[in-house]
C-alpha cells in the first residue's frame, strides 16, 4: 500500500498579517501531535536565484518588472522537485507566500494584468488549502511601521490587497480566509482547524496542477 501523502498548506496576506508567525505555530503544533511537517518560504532566499532576488527587495539592486517577476517564478520552480518529494514522503509542507503573492505584487505595479502574471506559475504543485490572513490597513498600521524593503508601502500594499480579492474569486482554488487581527492564538485555532481537514482530505487525492 502506498503511503500516504502530505498537504501543501499556503499562507498569504498583505504585510504584518502575521503569515510567519503563524507558519511556525501550524508547523510546531502539527509536529507535536505526530503529524511531519516542515515549514518553506517564498522566496527562498538561499539559492543562487533567491539571492538576486533578496538583493531588489533590499533596494541594493534593480531589475526590470517582467524580469524579477519570472525570477520569483522560477524560484518556486526550482523547488519543485524538493516539495514533490517531501508530500510524497508523507510531509506536510507550510508555506510562508506562493504564487498568489507572486501575482498580487507584480500585478499591482501599473501595466501589468492578472493574467500575464499568472503564466508563468501555470502547473506549479497545486496548494491543497490557501489560508488568506485579512488585516485591514487600520489594524496593520497599529502594528508598527512597514520595514525598509521594496513594496512596504501603504499605497503598494492597498493594491496588493485589491489583487488578492481578485485572485480569491478563482474558486478552482480552496481559499480560506482568516480573521488576522484576533490574537495569536485564536488565528492560530483557526488556522489549525483547517490545516487538518485539508490534510485529511488531501491524503486520498494525488496532487494537483495550479491554474491549469
Ligand atoms: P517576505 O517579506 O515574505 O520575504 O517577502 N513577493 C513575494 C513578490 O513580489 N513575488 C513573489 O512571488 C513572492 C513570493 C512579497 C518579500 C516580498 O516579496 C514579494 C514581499
Ligand atoms: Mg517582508
């Protein structure tokens, strides 16, 4: 009998929604009640591509839309085969942003649609469970000043917001959305619950393909 597979659980929302708190959070409590799980971040600054890509978002270089969009693409494809292996292997992974962040940034700068954005992410191991983290800008602002990175703007991020509630209307996709501004541990509970049903649910069904 083949084992059973792990779920890919997603975590989006604008900046100061708590996304990697929470990943932590889910990744520790499902680990402590015997389920494998580990957590990943896009993007993954690590490798070779991610550090040009930590380096635009640290201001310290400039690249052109298009390009540092299919950057951030790619980024997630060459993790690909990493992920495949890991939800095979029965693991659970609980990713901090994926290709819905990809999406909602790039479109939010002037000239560019939802459907080029998407393109390239077209076929990427399909989430099982999307967890939006709403915050509204009011309530992100008490929790302190945006960093010093590319895009930690309030205007920027108001758009952001307004390509996620674009993005969320796909229902080919299991969308998800979390009330952020309770505290930590009621998002928490929240984000639990659902974490397990989607897991429950994805161990009988082979993986899909996004936006395909
Ligand atoms: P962090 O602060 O979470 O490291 O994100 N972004 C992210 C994109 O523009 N495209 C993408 O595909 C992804 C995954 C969102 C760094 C910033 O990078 C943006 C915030
Ligand atoms: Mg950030």
């Amino acid at each position: 009998m083949a084992s059973k597979r792990g779920a890919l659980i997603v975590l989006e929302g604008v900046d100061k929604a708590g996304k990697t708190t929470q990943c932590k959070r889910l990744v520790q409590a499902l680990q402590q009640s015997g389920r494998p799980a580990e957590v990943m971040r896009f993007p993954d600054r690590t490798t070779t591509i991610g550090q040009l890509i930590s380096s635009y978002l640290e201001k310290k270089s400039d690249l052109e839309d298009h390009t540092v969009h299919l950057l951030f693409s790619a980024n997630r494809w060459e993790l690909v085969p990493t992920m495949k292996k890991k939800l095979e292997q029965g693991i659970t992974l609980v990713v901090d942003r994926y290709a819905f962040s990809g999406v909602a940034f790039t479109s939010a700068k002037p000239g560019f649609c939802l459907d080029w954005c998407m393109k390239p992410d077209v076929g990427l191991p399909k989430p099982d469970l999307v967890m939006f983290l709403k915050l509204s800008p009011a309530d992100a602002a008490l929790r302190g000043q945006f960093g010093e990175e590319r895009y930690e703007t309030s205007a920027f991020q108001k758009v952001v917001q307004q390509r996620f509630d674009e993005l969320m209307k796909d229902t080919s996709v299991n969308w998800q959305v979390i009330d952020a501004s309770q505290n930590i541990d009621g998002v928490h509970n929240n984000i639990m619950d659902h974490s397990l049903n989607a897991i429950n649910t994805a161990q009988n069904l082979p993986l899909g393909e996004l936006w395909k």
